[in-house]
C-alpha cells in the first residue's frame, strides 16, 4: 500500500505519468495490477503518448496550475486509478492522499527551487526528472 501512495505522490507531480509506468509494469510482467486492463497494447501507448504531451505542455507558460480544481482533480483521479491498480481498495484511498501530498508538495517544491534558481524551466525538468525516476522505481519494485 505504501507503493500505491507514493505513486500517488508521482501524479501529483505529473498526472499521466503514473498510469503511464504502472500500464507498461503490467505490460511487461513487472506488476500484478487489480485493472490488468491498463496493460494493454493500445493503453500503453496511448497513456503514454499523454505522459509525453503533458511534458511537453507543462513548460508552457499559459499551463494553469495544478492546484487548479481540474488539475486537482485529474491528479486525484489519477492517484486512484494507480493506487487501485496497485493494491485494490486500499491503495485506492492511498493513491488519492499521495495525490493531495504530490499536487501541494510538489507545487511548493517546485515553486522554491524556481526561485533559487532564477528560472522554472530547470525546476519544472528537474520535477519531470523526478517524477519519471520514482514512477520507475516504483513499477520496478512492485
């Protein structure tokens, strides 16, 4: 369950990202999901695609915030479609907290380490960075 939170915390740093790495773990044998739905071929590409648009997307500066209410609730929603995959019920409710603590925490992170930079875009590469690790981490260890 621990995992399902902190692949909750990986969406509320970037949304598709997580079910983007837990479809390919269920894909490649690497997880036993309770939606073994998000393995497939299409679904893989597809959240993947996604994952990559949102990348992209994110370096825009007309980008709204991810404490926006849609935003919010994308990485909500997100956090327990993972949580859920990962451990039923429990890592539902799991993956929504994670959400909540990677949406807020991840905004503040990302907000100060801007600033000592001097610059978003490093910040914003060095949280894709991070979100991209952890979900791999995650899916690798599950």
């Amino acid at each position: 369950m621990f995992l399902a939170f902190l692949m909750g915390v990986v969406t509320g740093l970037r949304s598709l990202t997580a079910p983007a790495a837990v479809s390919w773990g269920v894909r490649l044998g690497w997880v036993h999901a309770e939606l073994p739905l998000l393995g497939g071929f299409w679904t893989s590409w597809v959240l993947t695609a996604l994952a990559v648009g949102e990348l992209i997307a994110d370096q825009l500066p007309s980008t709204p915030s991810r404490k926006a209410p849609i935003g919010f609730g994308a990485r909500l929603a997100m956090g327990a479609l993972c949580g859920m995959a990962l451990a039923a019920v429990p890592g539902l409710i799991a993956g929504v907290v994670g959400a909540v603590v990677g949406t807020l925490g991840g905004y503040e992170f990302r907000a100060r380490l801007a600033k000592a930079i001097g610059k978003d875009l490093p910040a914003a590469l060095i949280e894709d960075a991070i979100a991209i690790g952890a979900a791999f981490l995650i899916v690798a260890h599950v």
